[in-house]
C-alpha cells in the first residue's frame, strides 16, 4: 500500500488486478465505490513503517483484513479479539481467523481480551503498534463512525478493510482453539462458595486431597491449613499427607494438625517401593476410597484456597470432565533474562515441542507438565503410572486416550512461588520424561528407552565422564 498523500481523509483501494488508489473527501464517493465493488475494500490512512497489528471480531471482513496483510508482505502478526458472549461467535473467529491465519503466516499470536469496547482496546494497546488494522463493521454507515471513533484512541494508520458480500460458515474444525477456549478456566469461575457446595451435592463424589511430600517442613504447615480451611467449607472430605521418608520435621508438623499421614514406602509394602513423585501417587489410592483425587505440591509457598476451589471446581460444575489440571504465573529468577514466566524451563525446551511434534491435539496445554492435577479414581486406576518425573506427561496422555481431550481441562490457580532447580536438576528431570515419552509416543515399547544420562566434561585438555542410570518403571494396578 502506498503512503497517503491526502492528510484530511483517508483513501480507500480496491484490492484487484489494477490496484488503484482513490483519495476523496467526500465519504459518498467512497460509498458509491464501495457499491460497485465485488472484492476486497481497504478505507486506510496509508502505510507507516513499523509493527502492526490486526483487532479482529471474525466473519467476512475479518478474513479480508487477513487477506490484505498477507499480501502486503507480513509475515508475523499479532490479533486481538475482544471476547464473544455468544460461543457461536466464538466459532465463527477461529473458524474465519484463527484457523487460516495459521495458515497464511509465518507466526501468528493471538490475544483475547475483555476490555469494555474496542475503543478500550485500542487506547491500551495503540502505544505499541504503528498500524492498526480492522475488520469493517457489519453496514458502510456504520464505517466512518467507526473510524473517527478509533482514531479519537490512537494517532497511528488506522486501516478497515471490507470484504466481499459473501456467506461464511462456522467451520469448527480447529478442535485446538475451541478446547482452549472452552476448557481453560480461571479459579475464580468457580469462587461462589455456596455454588460449589451445591455443585458437589448432585454430584455427590468423595473428593481426597492428597499431599506428597519430601522435606517441606518450611511450607507444609500452610498448604495443610489452607487445604482444611477449604474442606471445612465442605468442598473437600479428606486431606492426607503422602510422605516419601522425610528426614526433617515435615510429618511432625502434619500430625499436628491432625490429618493422617502415610509413608509411601510403608503403603502395600508387599508391592515393593521405589523412589519418585510417580511411585508416591500410585501409593495414594490405596489409603483413600474416594471418588476424586486431587494432588497439590506441599513446596508451594504462596498457596491459597483457589488453588483448591480452582482445581475441583470444573469437575463439580461439568460431569463431562474428568480430569483437570493447574497451570500458574511461574516467577522464576533466570540470570540472563530476569524473570521467567511462561510454562516452564522444561515445558518450553523440551515437553511443547515433543507435544507439537507427535500429540499436536494436546498443545493447548499451557503447563502440561504441572503436578497439580485431579482426577476420578476409576481413570486414575486404568493407568500406567512411571514412578519418576514422567507421571504428569504420562496421565495426560493416558486419560486423552480413555476418555478424550474434552473430558479434561486446565485451571489458572494464580502465582506459585516454589524452590527451582538448577540446570542439571533440569537436565535429570528432562530426560526421566523423555524416558517415558519415548515408551508412550508414537513406535514406543515400553522397557526399551535407554537408561543412562552420561555428561562430559573437558577443561583444560582434561576429560571427565560422569554417568546417572535412571530406570523406567511402571505402576498399574490391574
């Protein structure tokens, strides 16, 4: 698009084979040009140097816009969608945006948003983009309005594109977006306390909130307190303590507060024991007869009662789900880039790309590898459990496999401010998840990952060759 040589009034383009820029100040011209034109109608201040962004509702006009930018050479952009009341407008942006954006860009990231009107949108995002470009609204009356009111918000190119009077389906085939939207959730849906109860009752499910644990004497006392101060409120029947053979005042201080404790490795010793997160979880099922069971981290330092409402309260509300899992704010300090977070050093580097590469249908998932989850017991009980740091990849997949991606769900349960590993505590946990994603994924046979991670080291024209074996091993109960 060529820059605007009229500063009193923006100029529209037919988008065709000739191209022509028309500049008028009379907006019943541009009607009567609108009128007469089958194809794509561009209403733009020009083109200015810099990043742009699209602000996007869906339908015709939305895609016109997508069209416009793609011929115009962008190759990365950025969408902001002001969220729909109605879930068949929903389906009809990411049937007529999201969908062939991914298609017709490099990278596309979109935004949604609740802002009061677009022209909130625009005013808290304009700072940070040289153009702005819009799908037209649904009448050309309702065009120039539109326009004076944007750019009484933002003093960058404002462009609104029209497209071609044509219909449009709501094509639902991006099963991907729809599960994000749908089926990612914040805590605070489910804050109605007396809603919850009443959600529970007709479901009438034992829930047990389970606690694994490992010398957290530091932080235990205050996720217990707060995961009773939610079962006295009746959304939780049991609160247990699953210890891994503390050597600090971790099970003291849980006795204290009179919930039952349980050594794992004491738990159906006649099944023998091992070390791992995995092991201490199969362990769980055995000391409770509930019907829900939910595990939350005893290392979490700014635990809160929404981390448990947030956790239950999809499988209260909806009995299509049957599996949900938490996801955070992570801060987690990072030398070179200050503070992390996204979904995790893991996630990012290792276990989103795996996801992308070989189950494309779980990359909604913005922490897949969070271990706060919950789950009905009879899942739970049908699956392979590793004993090692693959056990929340592994019942991910598994219960994707038993009862499809619709019966889970992810919650947002605010910030988690927990102890970080170092970079080869890291490495450890990456390739014991590796281990097991190479025995569940695509071609995997279970027994057949190798076992040891070797490290080497040179300095100074020495060598030196360090080796951990880690073992895969399985848990089932049938």
């Amino acid at each position: 698009m060529s820059n605007n040589k009229n500063n009193t009034w923006p100029f529209v383009r037919p988008i065709d084979e000739t191209a022509v820029d028309f500049f008028t100040e009379d907006f019943e011209i541009l009607r009567e040009k609108s009128m007469k034109n089958d194809g794509i109608m561009v209403v733009t201040d020009g083109w200015k140097e810099g990043e742009a962004a699209a602000v996007l509702r869906g339908g015709v006009n939305a895609r016109a816009v997508l069209e416009v930018l793609a011929a115009s050479g962008v190759k990365h952009l950025k969408i902001f969608h002001l969220e729909e009341r109605l879930p068949e407008l929903e389906a009809v942006f990411l049937s007529s945006v999201v969908a062939p954006a991914n298609a017709m860009f490099d990278s596309v990231a979109v935004k949604w948003r609740r802002d009061a009107s677009v022209a909130d949108l625009v005013k808290a995002i304009g700072h940070e983009y040289s153009m702005l470009f819009f799908g037209a609204p649904l009448a050309f009356s309702e065009v120039e309005p539109f326009y004076q009111k944007v750019k009484e918000q933002y003093s960058g190119s404002v462009t609104v594109v029209r497209g071609p009077h044509a219909e449009m389906d709501s094509d639902e085939s991006d099963e991907i977006y729809r599960w994000v939207r749908q089926r990612t959730y914040d805590a605070g849906d489910f804050s109605l306390l007396a809603v919850l109860r009443n959600y529970k009752k007709k479901l009438n499910k034992k829930v047990a909130v389970l606690l694994p644990s490992l010398n957290e004497e530091r932080t235990v006392g205050n996720v217990i307190k707060t995961a009773l101060e939610v079962k006295e409120a009746g959304l939780i029947d049991e609160v247990i303590l699953i210890d891994s053979a503390s050597v600090d005042n971790t099970v003291e201080i849980a006795k204290s507060h009179g919930i039952p404790v349980f050594i794992h490795q004491e738990v159906r010793p006649e099944l023998g024991s091992y070390r791992g997160k995995g092991e201490a979880m199969f362990k769980s099922a055995f000391v409770t007869d509930a019907d829900i069971l939910a595990w939350v981290d005893t290392d979490i330092e700014s635990i809160t009662p929404r981390f448990f409402y947030g956790l239950l309260g999809p499988l209260f509300a909806d009995p299509a789900i049957r599996f949900s899992k938490g996801y955070f704010a992570r801060p987690v300090k990072v030398e070179t880039s200050g503070v992390e977070l996204g979904g995790g050093r893991v996630t990012e580097i290792l276990a989103r790309p795996w996801i992308n590469t070989f189950m494309p249908q779980l990359s909604g998932y913005i922490q897949p590898l969070a271990g706060t989850v919950a789950i009905y017991r009879e899942d739970f009980q049908k699956m392979r459990i590793p004993v090692n740091y693959g056990v929340e990849m592994a019942m991910l997949l598994q219960e994707v496999e038993l009862a499809g991606l619709w019966a889970t769900c992810q919650v947002n349960l605010g910030t988690v401010v927990h102890r970080s590993k170092d970079v080869i505590g890291l490495s450890e946990m990456a390739f014991q998840i590796l281990q097991v994603l190479a025995e569940m994924g695509p071609n995997g046979v279970a027994g057949q990952s190798n076992e040891t991670l070797r490290r080497v080291y040179s300095a100074q024209r020495h060598f030196e060759i360090r080796s951990q074996r880690f073992k895969v091993i399985w848990r089932e109960y049938q």
